[in-house]
C-alpha cells in the first residue's frame, strides 16, 4: 500500500537520492504521471542520531540524543517544561536544524535537502498543537479545506475528503461553524482533522490535550489512538500523566536535553 504522496521534484531526484541509511529501507520508484506515491519498507521511519541543539549558542536544548521511530508507532515524548520535547519534534520537520548530528525522516537525511523540497517533506508530515492554531475567520469545513488547497488539491478531492475526516474525528453537522462556537475539544478535533486530511505518513503532536479537561483528553487520544492505527505515525510531547499511564505505549522521557529514559509500553513516572 502506497502512504507518502509526493510531488513529481521528489520523484525527479536521482534514485540514489531515495536510497536511506543502512537499514532504514528505501523507497520504490514513482508510478502515476502527475502525482507520485512510494512504498516506504524500511523499519525507521525517523532516525535522530547524536543530534545536539543549542539556542543562541548558549541554551543546549538537545544533547546527544539518538534513537529511531518505526513506522506505525506510537510514541510519547514527557518531560518537564522546558526539557527539549518541543525542540525534538520540531527536528522532525526542519523547523530546527541541530548544530550536530542527523536527523532521517523516510530514509532522507532532511537537513541535506535542498529547501526547494522541505515543502513535500512536510505535506507528510501533520502537526498539532495545544492551543490549535486554527483560522478563526474560516468554518471547520473551510479550515481543514485550506490545508489542501493550499497544496493545490483539486476541488472534487476536497469536496470528497473533507467531509470524510470530518466524519473521522466526529464533527459531522458543524462544519460551517465557526472556531469560536466549538468547545475546546471540538477545537482540537478540526486541527487533527486538518493534518490528518492529506493522510501524512506522521503526526506530530505538541501537548494536544494540554487546555482540555480529562474526559475531553481521553476523546482526543482515542481519536489519535485510532489514526494511529490506520498506519500513521504518532509522535506526541506531553506532560500528562494520566494519559501516558493510560496508553501505555513506548515512552521517551527528556530531562534537560537528555534522553533518560526509552521504554516499550511505558508510564509516564
Ligand atoms: P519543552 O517542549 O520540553 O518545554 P523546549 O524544547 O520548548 O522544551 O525547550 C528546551 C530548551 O530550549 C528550554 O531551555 C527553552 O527555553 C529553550 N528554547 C526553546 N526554543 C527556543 C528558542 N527558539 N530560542 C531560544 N531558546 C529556546
């Protein structure tokens, strides 16, 4: 099954451009005429190797820190405020760059590409965040709409998905209304819709139920639960307890720019 959609610039790199490092699988080669779609069948979706961030050559916010992310998994990045989980996951779509180390995503070392193809390395790539981010001037229909027209999706493939993920998340019957007429969790549930609409090959989720009370929480990792498990890669930065104990998946936990713990089916602790 075919999970990445990129445009032909990818498919045009040279073949060895999508040959990833040892172990990490390798893409096949490009099969339809305008948009082109690859197997990823490599373990490692993500790879950090010794990736060291510092801020203003002062604040080392990531040092050292190693580790892969298979496709299909769910991981959860804890820590306390300021411990670098935010800076891992903005590694992950080259909003940052480390001063040492590398970071893979899909088998290409994403601070060697060129900028002219970062944009189809995040079209793959959903983020969420704990305060939304959504268009206040724009409907639910229209806000997760956008998302794909502003990657040039036609108009018969909007009409089709955006009511599809709509249904998805659970917000069927309000798509024309307005981010101030949803509840907090309704909120968050038109931003997971308007990353998951172009389906990317991973989610990155910033705190998603940090301004939710913990019914409305638990909604929204059963929600993520079930994206998750139509093959999406989850990668999710939290502080909240309640939740890692109760999702028991793998857990990374930061202290302090440091890797300190890694652990399968953890709790947070
Ligand atoms: P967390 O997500 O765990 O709260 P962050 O990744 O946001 O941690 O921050 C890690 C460290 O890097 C903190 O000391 C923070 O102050 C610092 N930091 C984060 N972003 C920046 C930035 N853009 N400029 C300077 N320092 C930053």
């Amino acid at each position: 099954m075919c999970s990445w959609r990129v445009t032909s610039s990818i498919a045009a790199a040279r073949k060895s451009d999508l040959l990833g490092p040892p172990g990490t699988g390798r893409f096949c080669c490009p099969r339809a005429a305008d948009t082109y779609a690859f197997h990823f069948r490599g373990a490692r979706l993500i790879r950090l190797e010794n990736v060291t961030k510092i801020y203003n050559s002062e604040v080392t916010a990531l040092r050292d820190a190693t580790f892969d992310v298979a496709k299909g998994e769910f991981v959860f990045l804890v820590g306390p405020s300021g411990s670098g989980k935010s800076t891992l996951l903005r590694m992950m779509n080259r909003q940052e760059s480390p001063e040492k180390g590398a970071v893979w995503v899909a088998g290409r070392d994403i601070n060697e590409m060129p900028d002219s193809k970062v944009p189809h390395l995040r079209r793959n790539i959903g983020n969420i965040f704990q305060d939304y981010k959504l268009l206040l001037n724009k409907t639910v229909h229209e806000n997760v709409a956008f998302a794909l027209e502003v990657i040039g999706r036609p108009k018969h493939v909007i009409r089709q998905q955006v009511p599809a993920v709509l249904d998805l998340v659970g917000l069927t019957g309000k798509e024309d209304r307005f981010p101030h007429q949803l509840s907090g969790g309704e909120q968050q549930r038109v931003s997971i819709a308007r990353a998951f609409v172009n389906r990317p090959l991973i989610l990155l989720a910033d705190e998603p139920t940090g301004n939710l009370d913990p019914a409305t929480g638990e909604g929204i990792m059963r929600l993520l639960d079930r994206i998750n498990k139509t093959g999406t890669t989850v990668v999710m930065a939290t502080h909240d307890q309640r939740i890692v104990n109760m999702m028991r998946k793998r857990v990374i936990q930061m202290d302090r720019g440091i890797i300190v713990r890694d652990q399968a089916r953890g709790v947070y602790e």
